[in-house]
C-alpha cells in the first residue's frame, strides 16, 4: 500500500523527531484519508527534503507523528521548464496547472494577454493564484514529485518577457510558423538548463505580441500541422522538451 505524502505548509512544524501537521493537510490526513495512530505518512518540505514518519495523535490540535528516517524525494528534472501560460477561461487553468505539474514543469507564469477573455484585478488575480497553488501542491503530492512548483501571480506578457535571460531557451508556440518545428529543434540543437514556453490564451498572440517575442528571443516554433487548444498546446509542449532535454519517459 502507497504511504500518503504531504508537502507541510509554513503553520506545520518539524520539532526535533516529530513534526505536528495542521490546517488543510491534517485534516486530509484524518478526515479524508481516516489515518489513526501508529499509520506512516511521508512529509516533504516541498524544496526536495522528505521524511518518514508514524502517526502519534490525531485530534483538534492536528496530526503529531514521530520522525522515523529521511527518505530520498524523488529528484526533480534536469531541465527548469517554465510554461508562460496565457490566461485561459474557466477551469482551464486548473487543468493546464494539474497536467503541468504531473509532466514536470518547475514554473507556471499566468500571462495577461492581448487577446485574454478573463480579466483579474489585483484582489480576484490573487484569489486565483491561492488556489492554482493549492492544485500544484496537490498534484504534486499525487504524482510524487519532491518538490512543488511555483504558479507565479498573473502578469502581463511584456513582465514574464522580462525574465528571458542570457543562456535561457524560450519557445514561443504560433499557429503562424509554417517553417520550424519544435520537435526539430529538440533534435537538432544541445539542450540547456532553462527553457520557457509561451503559449498564448483562447485567441492566440497578436502580431505585434509575436513581434515582443521573437525582440526578446522566444523562438517561434510549430507543433505540427493541427492547431492545438490553449489548454493542450503548452502541455504537449512541455512533454516535449522534458521527453527529448528532460527525464521524461525515463526510468
């Protein structure tokens, strides 16, 4: 039987050999998983760290167990992905967040676009982003991941084209590019630590957003000759470049 695992939050507290679990998490563990004393649960500190640990109490003060060993989380992929995600509506963002954070991108940026139908003020922007978090964090503690991916408050395209480095290898997904394939590019070109994808909402980019792009060095590339949705665009580009640069697909 699979042990649980939790990613503590900051109220959780790890005291010598027991860590006192509270909040959303302790209630998981003993309303929704029913677990009782002398259970094992796996606690990660969602940057990598992770220990066994048994189950002392469960009561309103939340779930105490005692710390029985380290365990080795599973290591995290070789390349940094960040997917540059064009606001989608509905729960589509709860989606493209989900399936990124189980395929292994280490960044989410919600990008504010030309194009975007759903608009969020600086209050609903940050509602939504609490509870993207909280899909990540769940995600990632179901799909075994040992780390939990940022999802960055929205921003506008011009913000997240502003974090384009020296060394970074940006991919910009257009329905437009009729020359260069992304998977060609993968084949062809050495890998690099740092990749971002921007992918654009409902309505795709504008001509002049491409224009911002391509002037901050995104890289235009096609992904075949069917035009993909906004919610699966970015993420079958992300198992693309995490299948050839990355460790998907592998053991």
């Amino acid at each position: 039987m699979r042990v649980p695992r939790i990613f503590l939050s900051p109220e959780c507290r790890l005291e010598g050999d027991e860590v006192l679990v509270t909040g959303a998490e302790a209630a998981h563990l003993a309303r929704v998983l029913r677990l009782r004393p002398g259970a094992e649960i796996d606690a990660l500190d969602g940057e990598g760290r992770a220990w066994r640990a048994r189950i002392l109490a469960a009561d309103k003060e939340g779930v105490r167990a005692r710390v029985t060993g380290a365990r080795a989380a599973a290591p995290e992929p070789p390349v940094r992905l960040a997917l540059v995600q064009g606001l989608a509506r509905g729960e589509k963002m709860d989606l493209i967040i989900q399936k990124a954070v189980e395929i292994g991108v280490a960044r989410i940026i919600p990008a504010d676009c030309a194009r975007t139908v759903i608009r969020l003020d600086d209050e609903r922007g940050r509602r939504r982003r609490e509870r993207w978090q909280k899909i990540a964090v769940e995600a990632a503690e179901q799909c075994g991941r040992g780390a939990v991916p940022v999802v960055e408050p929205p921003q506008a395209l011009g913000d997240a084209l502003s974090l384009l480095r020296p060394g970074v290898t940006a991919f910009l997904l257009w329905e437009g590019e009729r020359a260069t394939g992304l998977k060609d590019i993968l084949d062809s070109v050495p890998c690099t630590k740092d990749v971002f994808v921007f992918v654009g909402p409902e309505g795709g980019f504008t001509g002049d957003e491409v224009e911002a792009c391509t002037a901050a060095g995104a890289r235009p590339v096609s992904l075949g000759p069917r035009i993909l949705r906004t919610e699966t665009a970015g993420l079958v580009a992300a198992a693309l470049v995490l299948y050839a640069w990355g460790d998907l697909g592998r053991i």
